[in-house]
C-alpha cells in the first residue's frame, strides 16, 4: 500500500551554503472511487484512511447517510504490470434497496488535492439536500471565543505527519466542550473533511450534531456543504471562507468562523452559537 510519506533527494541551500540531503515529502496517489462496480470519480489524496475517505465522499454526495446503507467498501486490482495490488482503487457497495445515484450524478472526473469540485455542471448541482437540518438539538451548542481561540493550536499539536513533511492540511472534529474527537490529514483539504466524516457514518455517528469542524485552510463552499451534509452545525477556519461558503451557511443556519488565529477570529453566520462579550 502507498505511505503517507515518500523520501525524495533535494539541494538544500542556506545562507550561501549548498548540500544534498534527502527530504520527507508527503505522499499523493490517485484513488478511484467505484460504486457498486461502476466508477464515479478520482482525487488526489495521501494514502490512508481511504475506505473513510469514499465513505465521506459519498455521503457528502448525498448517496450515503447512515451506517446500514452501507454493505462494504473492498479495494480492487491496480495496474501494475506484474498484477499486483496498487491499492489505489476501492469499489463501494451499498446495502440492498439503498438508490444507486442517476448518472446524470456521477461525475467521472478528475479531482483536484486542491479543488473537490472540478467537474459540477453548476451550483445548483452542489446544493444537495442535506438529510438533517444543522440545528440545535436539546442542548443548543454555544461557544466562546475564547474556546474557539484554543481550537487551532489543538489541531496543529495533533498533525503527526505535518511535523515530518509541512505539506499536509488538516481537518479536526470537536464538542462543543472543546473535546478533541477526532483529527485527520490529507494532501487535499476536502478529503481530510471526509476522512473524519466517513469514519463518522462508520462508526454511526452521523449525524455530527453538537460539533465543530476545524479546518486549517480556508473555507470553501465545499467544505460547507460537506459539513452541512454530515450536519455538522460549527465551521471554523483559520483562513479566509469564500462568499458562496457564507451565503450556504447563512441559507442552513450554519455558524461559520474564519481567520481563526490566536485571539482574534471572523464570524460570517450564526453568530446565536458564538457567547459574545
């Protein structure tokens, strides 16, 4: 299987000094994601976690919400000459009577580490229902700034594999008590987002009501949706979120926090969740 780091020579040069050394790198495969046989789309991403990672793909996709609709998620045969596995292949069945997705869809294409949503004929395309609504449940979530501002540090101390390559995003899942529940890595910042989601919908969690998902880029309009999706109802970043992530957070009653740094943070959209001063 691909490891999640890879040593590549390089030409180091530090103040007019020049060396040769090896250098750890973060690993990036292709892995293709199949459903029920048929193949659906391809992304970038650092090997690992990759049955998590189909599993939040599609739920994020609207065709998955629940542990029981799923049947099993196996790894097909690579490519390699000599027949060997490449792991770089994973075929999701779905439990019987769940609908297999239209193929008006599927997308077919290739996925970006840095952009998840390459191929999407429109916006409209993206706006999938989501299975719950982001709401408060009996024990309506409300944090301070002050807990939010301990968020990002938290995340960064739990990034292993940043601390060996600085190449990695991460994305961390926590309670609204600030409990740390999980922390995932990955070359690309969606797929770290389904990474935690699909280990979620495994292990039926979902939905994430009562949480917050921390991630350590910005905030795109995909990153909402995949948190709306799994009804995740805080969104922080520590960089900047997009206009089309605050308007789909303003539309689903989402909080959505970005420029989350020490002290001092942005809130774009549900502001009733945050205890202002």
């Amino acid at each position: 299987m691909g490891r999640v780091t890879a040593r590549r020579r390089v030409i180091r040069i530090r103040d007019g000094a020049v060396n040769t050394r090896p250098d750890t790198l973060v690993a990036e495969e292709p892995l293709e994601i199949r459903l029920n046989g048929k193949p659906l789309a391809i992304t970038m991403r650092t090997p690992g976690d990759d049955f998590a990672l189909a599993a939040g793909f599609l739920v994020s996709e609207g065709v998955l919400g629940r542990a029981e609709e799923l049947a099993n998620i196996v790894y097909c045969a690579g490519a390699k000459d000599d027949g060997s596995n490449t792991y770089n292949v994973v075929d999701v069945r779905l439990a019987p009577g769940v609908p297999v997705p239209e193929v008006s869809l599927e997308r077919n294409v290739y996925t970006t580490s840095s952009c998840g949503l390459c191929g999407k004929a429109s916006l409209d395309a993206v706006r999938t229902t989501a299975r719950w609504p982001v709401a408060d449940g009996p024990d309506p979530v409300r944090l301070s700034p002050a807990l939010l501002a301990t968020l990002p540090d938290r995340l960064r101390a739990s990034q292993t594999v940043f601390d060996r390559t600085g190449g990695l995003h991460g994305a961390a899942l926590f309670t609204a008590e600030g409990e740390l529940l999980d922390v995932r890595e990955d070359v690309g910042r969606h797929n770290a987002v389904d990474k935690l989601v699909g280990r979620a919908l495994r292990e039926g969690s979902l939905p994430l009501s009562g949480t917050v998902l921390l991630v350590s880029g910005r905030a795109s309009f995909e990153l909402a949706q995949k948190a709306v999706m799994a009804g995740i109802p805080v969104l922080a970043a520590v960089s900047a979120p997009s206009s089309l992530a605050v308007d789909l957070a303003v539309e689903t009653g989402m909080t959505l926090v970005g420029f989350l740094r020490g002290s001092s943070m942005n809130v774009y959209a549900g502001e009733e969740r945050v205890v202002l001063p």
